[in-house]
C-alpha cells in the first residue's frame, strides 16, 4: 500500500493538495508527535502507528481527525463484535499547507453504510465557503424578487466588496519600470506636453517669474470683495472675523490687497 502511495506523492505539486482517506489498520493514538498528529486521536499507538507518523513526516502531511477536538464517541472508526473496544484505525492525510481548510472532521456511528467501520467524514473550508455564497445568492434572489433593491444591493456589498491599495507602476516609452522621483516626473512632463500638444510643461521645482505671476489684481477690486463679504461668519485660521476687515482703514486695507496680489 505504502509503495503506491508514495509513487503518487511523488506526482503531486507543490500548489496542490492531496487528501489520503484509507483504513489503515493502525493506530497512531492520543500523543501529538510534531505537527503530523494532534492531541485527539483515540487510543497508544503501535508499530503500525509508527509507519503511517513516518510516511506523513516524508511526505509533509498531517493526520486531520486528530486535529478534532471531539467527543471519543465521533474519534472511532470501528469496534469489535460485541462493541468490546472501540479503535480508531481510519485517517484523513492532508498536506500540511492546506490543513487550515479543514473545518470538521470525524466519524457517523449512526449512518448505515454496510460495513463495519464508521463512516469518516471531513468537511473542506473551500466547499463551506462556496455552500455559504450559495445560500447568499438565494438569499439576495429572494430579496430582488420582493422588490427589495435597497437590502439586496447592502448585503452584495457585504460579501463582495474589497478595499485594495491602488498599486500605480510608472513606466518609460521603452516599457521600463521607473523608480527614481526625477525619472517619474521629466516622464509626466513629457505626457502632458504630448497631451496638451507640445505646450511646455514647468517643472514644479522652478522659481516664479514675472512672466508667471499672471494678470495683475488691482486694490480696488480687492475692495469690492472686502465689501461683498458676508457677516455673521466664524473667524478662519487667522482669527479675523468677516466684520473685521471692511472696517479697517484705508492703510490695512491697501496692505491687504498688496498681500494678495
């Protein structure tokens, strides 16, 4: 049995997992030894038990019904005629990368399956996790039949929205990732001026002149604005109240203005 195990271990990736479900005639028992066996197995193990521990350390799997923390009555596998011991002689190998995805494993003493082993049974989080987005889309069908747009769109969003960080890779016309500040922004430089057809881009590095300051703004258009301002409002970051300022004198007010412009 072994020797045809392992000819199929070794065909497996390493992306994918394999699941061993086998009466194995062995008993591995209650003592977790490394991370192939937990602490609920059922009974001492013996050399059989031995074989099987060696075969999951080769092979890097775990046992997972002893990874259970369950009642003995859901731990064994089959019992002798008479029911005068109970054993645990049947295992699920998982490998051990994959162990989290089981959510439940253990035996069915009461289910009828023609034999005289127990029936084993594991429950995988892929499968739970897809049975659970059914009963949602049920769920949400249910909702939009009733006309119920808003209850339905709220538990979409609930299951299926994800916060992503925006990942923004800048690259040159050759395809090369930039790294470097300067290379990012002489590479948007060029971008703008192609998309502005050809109009020479600033770099944001360089000082005004009195070419770049723009149309003049004269005080008595300053004067306009103070006199237009609305009253009664809070004082900004300044701590000067809108009534404050169009009551100046004529001095602050030409200050003012020549601040501004």
């Amino acid at each position: 049995m072994y020797t045809r195990l392992e000819e199929l271990c070794k065909l497996m990736k390493g992306s994918n997992n394999l699941i061993i479900i086998e009466d194995w005639n062995t008993v591995v028992g209650e003592s977790a030894d490394g991370q192939e066996i937990g602490t609920y197995g059922l009974g001492t193990r013996n050399v059989r038990g031995d074989r099987l521990v060696d075969f999951s350390k080769q092979y890097d799997m775990v046992i997972a019904n002893t990874y259970q923390n369950i009642h003995h009555r859901k731990r064994y596998t089959w019992k002798i005629p008479g029911d005068i011991r109970r054993h645990q002689i049947d295992y699920i190998l998982v490998i051990k990368h994959f162990r989290n995805q089981v959510r439940r494993c253990k035996t069915h003493p009461g289910i009828d399956v023609d034999s005289d082993h127990n029936l084993l049974m594991m429950k995988n989080a892929k499968e739970a996790r897809g049975k659970w987005l059914e009963n949602r889309c049920k769920e949400v069908e249910l909702l939009i039949k009733g006309n119920k747009m808003d209850p339905a769109f709220n538990t979409i969003k609930k299951f299926v929205s994800r916060k992503t960080k925006a990942n923004i890779k800048i690259r040159d016309i050759n395809g090369n990732l930039l790294l470097d500040n300067e290379d990012i922004v002489y590479v948007w430089k060029q971008y703008l001026e192609i998309l502005y057809q050809g109009v020479e881009i600033i770099s944001p590095n360089t000082e005004n002149t009195s070419d770049m300051q723009g149309v003049t703004i004269l005080i008595e258009e300053v004067n306009q604005v103070l006199k237009a301002m609305k009253t009664k409002i809070g004082p900004g970051v300044d701590e000067l109240t809108s009534e404050l300022i169009p009551n100046a004198d004529s001095g602050r007010i030409e200050v003012v203005g020549h601040t501004v412009c």
